[in-house]
C-alpha cells in the first residue's frame, strides 16, 4: 500500500474522496499525561487556579475535532456528528488516561479527529498545570479503534 497523500510524481496531494460510500464512521484515540501526586491530587479535587482541569479539557477535545482540518493540512473538513471523552484517573500511577471517541458520517474516515481531540485535551491538562508541575509527560497517543469506509475495522491488540 502507497502513501495516500502523494500524487504520481511523489508531491503532496489531499486524498480526493468524491467517488467514496458515504458511511457511518468512528473512531477513538488516547494517550496518557503522567504528573506529581501533588498535581494529580489537586486535579482530582479541583484546586487548579485556572479552573476545572477536566471539564475545560473536555470542550478543548471537542472544539478540536470539530477542527481538525484547520490545523492538519490534508484533512478533509468533516460534519462531526458526535464527541464523547471520557477521562480514566490513575491515582497508583498519578496519572490521567484520555479517550475521545469521534462518529460522522461522511466519506473519508475519522481517526485523525479522534487523536486530534485526545491530543488537545493532554495538552489542556499541561496547560492548566504547567505553574504547578513542569514534569508532567505526555505519551501513548494512539488509534484505539475505527469502524466504517474501505478499510473496514480496526481494534488495537496492545500488541502493536
């Protein structure tokens, strides 16, 4: 299998997608921000000076994937039909675990919306906390599933 995002002559091309079923597609992505007991408590309880970690980070997903193709060049501009993330809290590890799930309906498949959004919202989270703890790490961003288009389903082993 080729790139799909260069032409014959090995230039940069945007995937022309007219000619493709229109289905229903998801996906959903995650990653993972490490931080001190500390900063992980004072997220959980919500003492951030800036306000709810979680929450603003929630609609910083959102805002994400509804944009996607505002800030990755190739990306089709896509009719986000729905967004859910969800958060999973790691106290033995002080860490925070982000999903986003992103559904559309559309031609071309949503996977780089769904890491956009988990992206997004990692970054939210340094963001809001970055005063108190420099050393948070961000890891693991990945496709967790999809489902519609050509290419049929994808489910992540963790073997990968």
């Amino acid at each position: 299998m080729g790139l799909t995002h260069l032409d014959d002559h090995g230039r940069v091309s945007m995937v022309d997608v007219g000619d493709k079923e229109i289905t229903r597609r998801i996906a959903r992505a995650g990653g993972t921000i490490t931080m001190t007991p500390e900063t992980y408590a004072a997220v959980m309880d919500e003492r951030i000076k800036k306000g709810s970690v979680l929450a603003t980070a929630k609609i910083a997903a959102i805002m994400a994937a509804k944009n996607t193709a505002h800030t990755i060049p190739l990306c089709h501009p896509l009719p986000v039909d729905h967004v859910v993330v969800e958060f999973f809290p790691d106290e033995e590890r002080h860490a925070i675990e982000v999903q986003a799930e992103v559904r559309v309906t559309a031609r071309t498949g949503v996977e780089m919306e769904a890491l956009h959004a988990a992206s997004v919202a990692l970054l939210t989270i340094y963001d809001m906390c970055k005063a108190m703890d420099r050393t948070m790490v961000i890891g693991g961003i990945c496709v967790l599933e999809k489902s519609g288009g050509r290419s049929g389903s994808y489910v992540r082993t963790g073997k990968e």
